[in-house]
C-alpha cells in the first residue's frame, strides 16, 4: 500500500512540513479523494498569524478549499449531499463547515445552521494525530468517513468542471450567502449599485457574485494595482478605486460618491477583512441602503464607530457568517454557469505541493503579490 503526502504547521509563524503516511483503507461509508487544486484562504492565513480566536488543534492541515477526484470509496456511499450519485472517478469538492444536522441551530432554524454547535471542519479542527492523517487540501489526498464524522459532506462537480474551478466553490458560496442575505432582508434588487470593500480573492468573486445576481453596477475599493484591482475590472467591476492612492477615508468616500453619483450605493459589502471598513463603508451607502459584513471572519481587532450614523442614515447592517449545507450547490452551480464568462483561471496562482512551493503560496498571498494562491498536488487532474 502506498503513502500519502501530507503537510502540517506546528504552530503560527512554523514553516510546513511534509509527512508521508500510509495510504487508509477505506470503509462502507468512506472516501478518499485525491486533491488535484487546493486554495490559500485568508483563515488559513490569520490561523498561521496567530489571529484565529478559538485554539487551532496544532500541528494539523490547513486548506479546505478543495477539488478533487474520488479514488476509492465504500460501498455504502452512494450520492453527495444533494442526492447526486458518486462513484470512483467522480470530481466534487468539500467545504470546511460541514453543520451536523442535529443540534439546536440546524433542527430549530436550518437557514443558519451555519451557526451549528458541532460542526465537522475539515482544515482546521482535526489534527494530525487523529488516523488517518488526511483531514485538510494541503495534501495528496483528503478522507472522508460518514461513519466517524457523520456530519461530513460531500458535492459532486459537473463531469466537465475543472478542478481549479471547482476549488473556487468554497468562498464563492460565502459570497452568495452573502447576498441572499441582503435579498431576504429587502436591501438588495435587480438593478442596485453595489460597492465592494477589498480587492482580494472575496472580493474578487463578489464582483462576479454581485452581477450574476443582479446588481446594475459593480465598484471595488481596495488595492493593490497590479494583481487585483486590474483583475477586478476585468470581471465587470465598472470602477476601482484604489485606497493606496486615497490614503483617508474621506478622500475615498468622496470618490466612491462620485463615481456612483446621487445620493450614495444601494448597498456596499465588506470583503476586506480590516476593521476600518466599516465606519467608512456606510458612508458609501445612501439613505436606506445596506451594509454588509462579511469579511471580518476573524477578530482582527475593534475600532471606534458612531451608531449614529447607522440610525440617522437609516440603513439595514447584516453579518453573513458562512454558508448552509444547502448553499454549496448554488456556488458549484454559478461557477458552472459562468465558466468562460469570467477569467477564473487568472485569480489563481498555482504552486506545486512540496514545502518550497507550500511556503511560498502562503506568503505570496500574505503579501498580497498574489489573487489566489492555489497549491496543486497532482498536476496532472488539472488537464
């Protein structure tokens, strides 16, 4: 029996370290997937500074934006979350949040069980110690048992999607979550001006997220130039403004302003993730608009605000933590839809797996040199 590569931190600031370990059998309700794309999530990269607020179980594998093949599997797993029918060769993805279907959250209110109390995280809460080793992307391969985590799901790709598309799926769906959220609540409608708040990977497919749903005009604020703000307008963002030209917030406010002319955006989404986006962020919107907050997954600190603004101005603020179980398909989907509408494959920088290309990934991104970075165990599935 084969091994399998795997990489693991042992803690923020340690570089990654690749084992070899034994290629798992793979029981009745069991998968094991062999991982052709992987991205480098801004999560993975507050984990590995040292920002995530609840103890990561160190050393584990990070990576849970994931596309894959199916290599093995038992008997009893037969169809993917959806109902789609799965079998060896089959391409499908698995997210990070996998709600458990049982606890108070996902029987009383299932349209957030996104707040489940028990969920399977799949790159970030099984550590390396527990067998069979294989429970993140930043490997060859990634397990799946039902059985042992039964709260684990799976989603099958369209036989022709690329894998690299298909590891888009992930963050893509936090992005519609996100505006079906702003939907639910009447603060957003076909035709509205939508601002975005950050140029990178969350941003980027808030761009696309924001005019496949609807929106009439897209603006991006972030930076820098080159990679990200150029590819913003490539995927229809009509405007970008880039805040390392506009160095104060009133200076952008007033170029946003300008740019979207009247009285201010019908809604405005935080994909930045720093603290400071949002007192400005608000005063992009006009009078009865919309915030939404989604990028501040992790506590990246607190800064001074006026609520008055948000009661004087009247205005609708909602967090999107996440997605739902049932979300995912709608990613797998858009992306599907709008596969040669937009240049996906232009956001990803690819990195081969070995611990020079894992540690360049994660720096690259943290340096912002790149969109996505995006590591890639077997070359060959990207074909």
């Amino acid at each position: 029996m084969s091994n399998v590569r795997v990489a693991t931190f042992a803690g923020p600031g340690a570089p990654p370290v690749i084992h070899e370990v034994p290629r798992p059998a793979v029981p009745r309700k069991a998968a094991l997937i062999q991982i052709g794309a992987c991205g480098v999530c801004g999560t993975d990269q507050h984990i590995l500074k040292g920002h995530w607020p609840k103890p990561p179980p160190w050393p584990f594998t990070l990576g849970h934006e994931i596309g894959g093949v199916i290599v093995e599997k038992g008997a009893e797993l037969t169809e993917d979350f959806m109902g789609k029918p799965l079998a060896v060769g089959s391409r499908v993805m698995i997210p990070p949040l996998m709600p458990c279907g049982s606890c108070y959250y996902c029987v009383h209110y299932p349209e957030s069980a996104n707040k489940c109390l028990t969920p399977v995280y799949y790159g970030r809460y099984l550590g390396f110690d527990k067998a069979p080793h294989l429970w993140g992307g930043w490997a060859e391969h990634v397990y799946v048992d039902l059985d042992m985590l039964p709260g684990t799901k799976i989603y099958r790709l369209p036989d022709d999607m690329p894998l690299r598309l298909g590891s888009l799926a992930e963050p893509m769906t936090s992005c519609l979550r996100a505006f079906n959220r702003a939907t639910r609540a009447g603060g957003f409608r076909w035709g509205d001006t939508v601002v975005i708040q950050g140029s990178g990977p969350i941003g980027i497919l808030a761009v696309a997220a924001a005019q496949e749903m609807g929106a009439g005009r897209v603006i991006c604020v972030g930076a820098p130039e080159k990679p990200r703000l150029e590819l913003a307008r490539r995927f229809g963002a009509e405007a970008t403004v880039d805040i390392g030209e506009l160095t104060t917030p009133q200076a952008r406010i007033d170029r946003v302003r300008e740019i979207v002319g009247g009285f201010g955006a019908d809604l405005v989404m935080d994909c930045s993730g720093h603290p400071s986006a949002g007192p400005e962020g608000i005063e992009f919107l006009r009078d009865g608009g919309t915030y939404v907050e989604m990028g501040q997954f992790t506590d990246a600190g607190a800064i001074e605000t006026n609520w008055h603004r948000i009661c004087t101005k009247d205005l609708n603020v909602l967090g999107s933590w996440a997605f739902t179980g049932n979300d995912l398909a709608l990613g797998v989907d858009l992306l599907y839809r709008a596969r040669t509408k937009y240049p996906w494959f232009d956001m990803q920088t690819l990195y081969p797996f070995d611990e020079d290309g894992v540690t360049r990934a994660v720096a690259d991104a943290m340096a912002m040199r790149t969109v996505k970075s995006t590591i890639v165990p077997w070359p060959e599935l990207l074909a």
